[in-house]
C-alpha cells in the first residue's frame, strides 16, 4: 500500500461543464505542443554533444572545451 494520495475529480454532470474543460484544453493545447518539441529539441543537443563528448581523448584540448 502507498502513501500516495490519489486526487478525486468531479463527474462531469453537464454538457457545458464538458465544453468548458474541452475549451481549456483546447486553450492549452497548443502551448504543450510547442513546449514539447522545445524539450525535444534541447534533449538531441545534449544527446548530440554527449556523443561529440565521447569522441574526444580526455586530455585533450577538444576535452576541456567541451567538459567547460
């Protein structure tokens, strides 16, 4: 057993209580999508840089530059 408490929602009761959770989402949809793909697109640099990391002797110049 956890200790985690679950959060309970109230039941949808009305179709304009729908539409307005639907039109919230909506609303912020789009600015997690654009979130999202910054995410991923910071993520394949640090992947990108981490295989240029390890490409280079770790006494050498290209090292440090990388390593600072």
């Amino acid at each position: 057993c956890s200790n985690f408490s679950i959060r309970k929602y109230v039941a949808v009761v009305s179709n304009e209580q729908r539409q307005s959770y639907k039109d919230d989402f909506n609303a912020e949809y789009g600015e997690y999508l654009n979130l999202l793909i910054q995410i991923d697109n910071i993520a394949k640099k640090f992947r990108k840089f981490d295989e240029q990391r390890k490409s280079v002797t770790h006494k050498s110049k290209a090292y440090q530059v990388k390593k600072d």
